[in-house]
C-alpha cells in the first residue's frame, strides 16, 4: 500500500468515524480596576477616569500607586473582575 492509499484510507475511516467534537471553555477573563472611597465610613466607589481598568495586574499597580499618590488622604484598593464563559447545549423547551 503505497502513501496515496494509505491518506485516503484514514480520510475515509474519518467520514466513517468523525472526530468528535470536543467543547473548548475559554480560560476564565480578568480584569483590575481601581476603587476609592475619601474615609472609612463612605462607600467605595470604582475610579473614574480616561481608563478604568486594566488586563495587566502590573499596569494597574501602577496606576493604583499613582492614585495614591495623588489622592494621600483617600483609601484606594485594587479588585478584580474574573469572567467566566460557559457552553452547554440548549434545553428545548
């Protein structure tokens, strides 16, 4: 059975058998944003500003270090948005 043969058996054996399909779920999606609040007794509240969040945990270090630094007398502290993303079928209903 020379090479020809054996590309088209294993391209039939697929028709026959299709691979299945093997669901992907997508790693989970962070995001960091900033929130800030002027004393301990107020509620907090997320920063406003040209960019609010960031994807980079590094970059929005800086930035909560910059906060900081412009606003001494605030509190400010990091968080994090995790999104996740599910795929099932649909129920018929």
């Amino acid at each position: 059975m020379d090479q020809d043969q054996r590309r088209a058996r294993i391209f039939n054996m697929r028709k026959a058998r299709p691979i299945p399909h093997i669901p992907t779920t997508p790693a989970p999606a962070t995001v960091y944003f900033i929130e800030s609040r002027p004393a301990p007794s107020q509620p907090w509240q997320q920063a406003s500003g040209v960019q609010s969040s960031w994807e980079s945990k590094d970059k929005a270090l800086e930035r909560l270090a910059a906060r900081r630094e412009m606003q001494p007398g605030w509190e400010h502290r990091l968080m994090e948005r995790i999104t996740t993303v599910t795929e099932r079928p649909a129920t018929d209903a």
